[in-house]
C-alpha cells in the first residue's frame, strides 16, 4: 500500500457540469483518494443570507492515482475525461494541492483567475509583500492576497477585509506576521 502512495500522483478529472459532488460521492465508495475544493460565499437569494459551498474549480475533481487506477476513474458516473498536458494527463504537484487547502482554510470567498501554465517554475510566496515560501506564490495588495498555482494554470484571489491585514499568515502550522521574512529552499 505504501508503494502505491509513493507512485501515485495527482491529476484533474474533468465531470460534467455540476456534478463534482456526486462524482466526488462515487470516487469515496471506490476508495479512489480525491479533492475538491469548495468556495465558501454567502448567499443572498433568502433572507437571512447564508453561507453556500460550491467548486472552485467548475467541472474539476482532483484525484491521486496510480496509472492502473486511471480506467475506474474513467468508468465513473460523471466523468468525461482527464485534462491533458502536452499529450499526458496534468499532473498536479503535491506542494500546489496542499497550497489550495491552506489558502480555503485561511481565507473565504475566493475567486480564481487563469494564468500562463509554467509546470517548471520554481515559484515562491509573498504575504504583505514580504513573506517568502518556496512551491507557491502569495502576495498581499491592497485588499486581496493572491496564490499562483503554476502547474495549474490559475491564480487565488481573496478579497480581505481591512482588520485582516495585522492577522498572522499559517503555513505549516508557524505563524507568522505580515512584516516577517521567511525564505525556505524546498524540493518541489
């Protein structure tokens, strides 16, 4: 079992539109280890407004899979295909997976935004313009903190709040606060 966890690598399944929470429900009872992020907003359709989760990512499942386990997550209610890079499903690296948990657990209401796909950057983070973390980018300005996800080809924007700004950033459970410098060398 080991073996497989080493090998395994994650990739994104392309669903029909909304139906990430059913295939995500199907690739559970496979045991297939998935993510889909979901967006955090609120919803002011009724009266009083609540909160409402839905993808981030429209019509994307995460999944991490070795190659022998690509057909049963093909077969599966849902699911129209692997999105492909260069001839080769994308493989998303594990620093830009954790990444994205971080930034939804940080922050709420997100939107993404497409950008250039550059598999081999080698990026780094900023928060208040100061902060650095090799495997993603964050930066602070004016309002919003943004995270680029190069491999994937898109950008996180949260739009903060002006008490947010003093809030400590957490990356690998350390806090650390806006003016802080953090400069760390990790393979990606």
């Amino acid at each position: 079992m080991a073996d497989i966890y080493v090998n395994s690598k994650w990739q994104i399944v392309l669903t029909k539109a909304n139906c990430e929470k059913k295939v995500i429900h199907l690739f559970a009872k496979k045991e297939i280890e998935h993510y889909c992020p979901l967006n955090t907003f609120r919803s002011y359709a009724k009266n009083p407004a609540k909160l409402q989760h839905e993808p981030l990512f429209k019509s994307y499942v995460f999944v991490r899979i070795v190659e022998s386990q690509a057909d049963q997550v093909l077969k599966t209610p849902g699911v129209i295909n692997f999105i492909y890079w260069l001839n080769q499903p994308a493989v998303i690296k594990d620093f830009e997976i954790e990444t994205i948990r971080l930034f939804l657990r940080q922050y709420h209401y997100l939107q993404i935004e497409k950008t250039e796909v550059n598999v081999n950057d080698n990026v780094k983070s900023e928060r208040g313009s100061s902060i650095t973390k090799a495997g993603n980018v964050t930066e602070m300005l004016n309002n919003s903190t943004k995270a680029i996800l190069p491999s994937l080809g898109y950008i996180l924007i949260s739009q903060l709040s002006e008490n947010i700004h003093s809030d400590a950033l957490i990356l690998n459970n350390v806090h650390y606060k806006p003016t802080e410098k953090l400069i760390v060398n990790e393979q990606i």
